[in-house]
C-alpha cells in the first residue's frame, strides 16, 4: 500500500464576516484533506460557505471576510495568514482557483493570445519563444484542434464551453501543484458539461494535479471525484460518500 502524502489541510477553519463591527461567523470547524494527486469534490447547499473555503485557501477572501480560527496548511506550511506577497507567490507557482462565474473572467476585447500570454508571464521563467509553442499545447491538450483559430479569436466569439476549456488551459499553463474548480460547469448546458468534467479529469493525470471541485451537481461529481466531501450550513464538513 503507498502511503498517501497530504498537500492540503483544513484544521478546524472558521471564517467571519464584519458587519458594522459585529462578527458574523460565515463557517465554522471546517476540516478538509486532500492527498497529493486525488480529485476531491465539495459539495454541499447554496451559502453553505464553498467559495468562501475556497478564497481563503488562495487568499481571495472579499473585504469584510476574515480567517477566525483555525488553520490551511499547505505542504506543511500554515498559510492562513500569509502577506498578500505571499498570497501572489502561491497563486503564481501553486494553486490556482478557477472561480465561481468565471465565464466571464475572461477579457472580452481581448484576444486569447494576449490573456493566456499575460498570464504565463507572471513566471518570469518563459522565454519569449517557448510561449506560443507551449499555448499550442495546452489548448490542444484542452480538445481544440485549431489552437492558432482559438488564439487570434476574442471570448465573445467563442462559446460558454469553449471559454470554459481556455480558462482550465489558462489555469494549467502555470503548472499549479492543486486546482481548484469553483462550479466550473454550473453555467454549460449538460453536453459541454460532461465534456469539461472529463478534460478536468484528464488534465489531473496528464499534470498530476491535485484537484478539489466544488459543485452542487453529485451526478457528475461521482463521475470524476475519488471522494466526495459534504458541507452543511454553517460549514461543518464530513465525509459521506466514496465513489472508490
Ligand atoms: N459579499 C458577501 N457579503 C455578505 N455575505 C456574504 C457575501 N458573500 C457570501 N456571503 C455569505 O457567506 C456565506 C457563504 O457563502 P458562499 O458563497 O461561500 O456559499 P456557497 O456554498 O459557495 O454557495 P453556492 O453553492 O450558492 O455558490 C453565505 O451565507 C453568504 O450569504
Ligand atoms: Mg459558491
């Protein structure tokens, strides 16, 4: 039996929002592990405090949101209060979250090729040459087999599907250690849905991801997740079902 090794816990996280200087808890007594290289999916009720979860694990947390108690440890670090100096490197070189609503996170007079290069661009490791090359890749490991149309064309032109493969294929291009998906198929019609689940799960092979989904959708959840996690308001998180 290999031992499994934790890239991510949550220890008993509580997060609050401030109101007119009232503490309002949001969630409370949040745990949560994931192992290196295991598709995890959240579920649980609308408000029950998923993307919240979700934004304090990257920093993202809306103004008036704060970590109260408890801890995120990533690769044995508490992360929980890092600088946003910080925040940024972990965004850049680890985990990236692919965000609630996100068809429209893509600059719609922009073309693709300008966004997905500005974002390889935050590593500064690329060469100016190994760019186009690289995108050529990712879009074509992402199920398009005419990058360079997808390249020059600008979101407005694509689908909703579509826009949701060049996110995922934006998301990678920074080779993150854990991915987190934020509903990424709540705004696609059933087709286009099955078809981003299952590049999601074929991406977490080909880059040996971690990858944490949260959905409100089981049916396709049980698809692709090695466990299923359940949130309930409040936010206490218990493990309900395993689909291994
Ligand atoms: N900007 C905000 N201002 C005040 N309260 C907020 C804000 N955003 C979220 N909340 C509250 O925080 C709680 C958790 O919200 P969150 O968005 O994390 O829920 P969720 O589980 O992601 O729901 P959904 O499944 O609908 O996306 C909810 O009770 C919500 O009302
Ligand atoms: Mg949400």
């Amino acid at each position: 039996m290999t031992i499994r090794e934790t890239l991510l816990s949550i220890e008993q996280l509580e997060i609050s929002y401030y109101e007119n200087r009232k503490q309002v808890p949001v969630i409370h007594n949040v745990s949560l592990q994931l192992y290196r290289g295991e598709t995890v999916a959240l579920v649980g009720p609308s408000g029950c405090g998923k993307s919240v979860t979700a934004q304090a694990i990257v920093g993202l947390l809306e103004t008036g949101f704060k970590v109260t108690n408890g801890a995120i440890i990533f690769k044995n670090e508490n992360i929980s209060n890092y600088t946003n100096r910080h925040w940024e490197k972990l965004r850049r070189d680890e985990i990236a979250l692919l965000i609630q609503h996100s068809l429209n996170g893509l600059n719609p007079i922009r073309t693709v090729k300008k966004q997905m290069i500005e974002t390889l661009k935050y590593q500064k490791k690329w060469k100016k040459k190994e760019m186009e090359p690289y995108l050529h890749t990712l879009l074509q490991q992402v199920g398009f087999t005419d990058p360079d149309y997808i390249l020059s064309s600008y979101p407005f032109e694509l689908s909703g599907g579509m826009r949701q493969r060049v996110l995922l294929a934006m998301m990678v291009s920074l080779r993150p250690k854990l991915l987190i998906a934020d509903e990424p198929t709540t705004a696609l019609d059933v087709i286009n849905r099955d078809k981003v689940l299952v590049l999601l799960k074929k991406l977490q092979q080909d880059y040996d991801l971690t990858v944490l989904l949260i959905s409100h959708d089981k049916q396709s959840v049980n698809k692709i997740a090695d466990r299923v996690v359940q949130m309930s308001v409040g936010g206490i998180v218990s493990e309900s079902t395993s689909t291994l």
